[in-house]
C-alpha cells in the first residue's frame, strides 16, 4: 500500500516502467482509497531479472467513458478484474468518421442529391449494414408503413377579388400537401378569404370566422404554428394561407419565423386542410383589403397521390452485456428530399458508427462492459 502523492512521484521517475490501478474498497461505512502496483515492464528480461510479481486487485473498477457527443458510463462486476481501458472520446478516429460522411454523401449523389425514404435511404441502411458486418452485434431491420404524397401536377392559387391575379408556385407561393390525406385532383374555385388576426393564435381570434373560408393570417412568434393551424381546423376552414409580416428586425427575423414555421410543419397530422405559404412574396395588399372588410376571393386546385410505403429501421445490439441493462443510441438516418442530409442527421448517424466500432474493438482487445449497448438508425424522421 503506498499513499496517492508517492505512487504519483515514483510514476514520474518511472514512466515507461510502472502503471497503476485505484480500487475503493468499503470499511466500516467509509470508502478509502488504495493503490497497488501493477508492473507492466514490456522488457520480458528486465521483469525476470526484477523478480516483479502482478499484484491481485480486489475491488469495483468504474471505467467512465465521455462518448462522442454524450458521455456512456460502463460499470464492471465488483469480483471482476479488468485493465484500464482509454478514453472513448480519445479512441474517436476522426479520418474513419469523415470518410464515412464522405461515403453517405456519394450515395446520395446517385439518387439525385438525397436519402430520403424512397431516394437513397436504402442504399444508407444497406452501407451501415456492411460496416458492422464481422462486428459482435446482432444487426437488425424493423420494418413499418409510412404515408407517402406526391404532387402529380403544378398545384394553383390565384386572386380573383377584388382583382385577378395568378400567383406563381415555387417563387411566389409554397404549397404543402402533408395536410391532405386523400388523393386526387381538387378544385375550389372563388373561396372567400378571411383574416385572422394576432397570427391565430387564440380561439378569440376564430371566434366570428365564417365556416368554408380560406382563413389567411401572418405566422406569428406568440405562438406556434400547431396551434393556430389546430384553430383553423376547429373553425373549419376551407384551407390556410400564411405570410410574413415585414419584420423590424429586418430580414433575419422574418428567416428565423420562416424556418420555425417550417421546422413545426414538419410534425403536423393530416387533417384535410391544405396550406398555401407566401415564402418571400407578401400580398400586403390583401391583407390591407381583408382589414377594410373588403371582399377577396380566392380560387386554388391540386392533385396528390396519396400512398402507403415500406421504410425500415435499423438496430444493432451487442452480443455482449447483460441483457436487463441496456445503454442505448439512436439518430435518424433518412435525409430531406431536397438534399443529403450530412449534418441533419448524417453526422449523428456516423457518430454513433464510430461508437459502435470503437466499442467492439475495444470489446475484442479485452475490455469486458457490462452493459449491453443498442444503436438505432431511425427512418421517416423527416416525414414526422
């Protein structure tokens, strides 16, 4: 037994020469620290000549593991014995994760720049699969059904009072058909329109709307927009149109509602509703009529296809570990339809491909975990 400060000094003059190991053993309530030499001299002469014996280490030994981008703790057997093991974070080969990014970003360039479910998502599944082939984990797919809307045709939203105006999809006007849950084509023509004021956030504000309207009101930063879209559905609405006010904040501001509005819709359930959105173009003009009283009419059509489509997660659990202590790591592997997905959640994903990897080399090089460790890779995240 030797005290920490002269086991910390002999280490100083020895650096090549001697390791040490800390068990807390438990006397009369109180915990006290011990440490013991363990000689790790890789000069098999020196060691004979030495006469030096591996001393028995009797105790708990706690490895904590700062993960990637969350910390894991592994707890080990008290009557188990068990060498230092690095730390993870320190294990992370960075090349090995980039490369990896690198790879993810070329399968979506052969399904038009995207891994979305039904583009390059697959292909995804099928790479991280062939990195854990050989690896001590039981590698698995869940499959399940995921509704699916495409627009089979250019949707149209026009002005027809107090003018006539047709509005231009794409740079004018959005429209999002993960509100409607029935395909084929739907006309509505001369719809009154109504404003709904304070950005719809309160049942006050729905409270004289005419039912079979097109309920038109600017996205607001007092609430979100589940709720207002929630509103419009209760007061039965015909369909939605959204704007941004010009913000005094200028540009960013208007940027920071557009995006949270977005970031909200993707979570939104079918509801029957349609919603036509002015990204950039304002129509402060009808709002100004709409204020007056003034009569505005709108006219808007669409045609979806409307389908169920077979996605898959995937999950890999260690054959190692106790099975009723489970640490577990997810992050969703699918991609926007409209990109790659490298850092939402490409990143994430391949992050915890590196953890999985690391934990199985170290598993095979003798660290002895305790716990079990589950990864997920999720699919349909981006379709809410």
């Amino acid at each position: 037994k030797i005290d920490p400060s002269t086991m910390k000094a002999f280490e100083d003059q020895n650096p090549s020469s001697y390791q040490y190991e800390w068990k807390r053993v438990k006397s009369d309530g109180q915990q006290r620290e011990e440490a013991s030499f363990l000689d790790h001299r890789i000069n098999n002469q020196k060691r004979k000549r030495n006469g030096l014996k591996l001393a028995i280490i009797i105790g708990i030994v706690v490895l904590l593991v700062a993960g990637l981008t969350v910390g894991m703790i592994f707890v080990f057997r008290d009557s188990e014995v068990v060498r230092p093991v690095p730390n993870l974070k320190d294990m992370v080969n960075m090349d090995r994760v980039m490369n990896s990014l690198r790879d993810l970003e070329n399968i979506s360039l052969s399904y038009n720049n995207s891994r979305a479910v039904e583009t390059g998502y697959n292909a995804s599944i099928e790479y991280i699969e062939s990195q854990l082939a050989g690896k001590d984990y039981n590698v698995s797919r869940q499959y399940f059904d995921v509704m699916m809307k495409k627009l089979k045709s250019t949707p149209t939203l026009s002005l027809t009072q107090p003018y006539a105006f047709n509005f231009a999809y794409g740079t004018q006007f959005e429209f999002f058909p993960e509100d409607v849950a029935s395909s084929g084509s739907q006309s509505f023509p001369n719809v009154p329109v109504s404003a709904v004021e304070n950005g719809g956030c309160s049942q006050e504000n729905f409270a004289e709307f005419p039912a079979g309207n097109i309920a038109m009101y600017a996205i607001s930063t007092k609430c979100n927009f589940r709720t207002a879209y929630q509103l419009a559905v209760g007061a039965q609405a015909k369909a939605v149109v959204l704007f941004v006010y010009p913000a005094a904040a200028g540009q960013a501001l208007m940027a920071a509602q557009v995006e949270s509005y977005l970031d909200q819709k993707r979570s939104q359930q079918a509801d029957g509703i349609p919603i036509f959105f002015f990204r950039t173009f304002l129509p402060l003009d009808i709002w100004t009529f709409l204020l007056e009283k003034q009569p505005v009419t709108m006219s808007f059509t669409f045609d979806l296809d409307v389908y169920n489509t077979k996605t898959m997660n995937l999950f890999a659990e260690s054959n190692w570990g106790q099975s009723d202590s489970i640490v577990f790591y997810g992050s969703h592997l699918d991609s926007v339809l409209a990109g790659p997905g490298i850092n939402d959640d490409g990143s994430g994903s391949m992050s915890n491909l590196e953890l999985a990897k690391i934990l199985d080399e170290n598993q095979k090089n003798g660290a002895k975990y305790i716990n079990k460790v589950r990864f997920g890779w999720w699919g349909a995240e981006e379709l809410g």
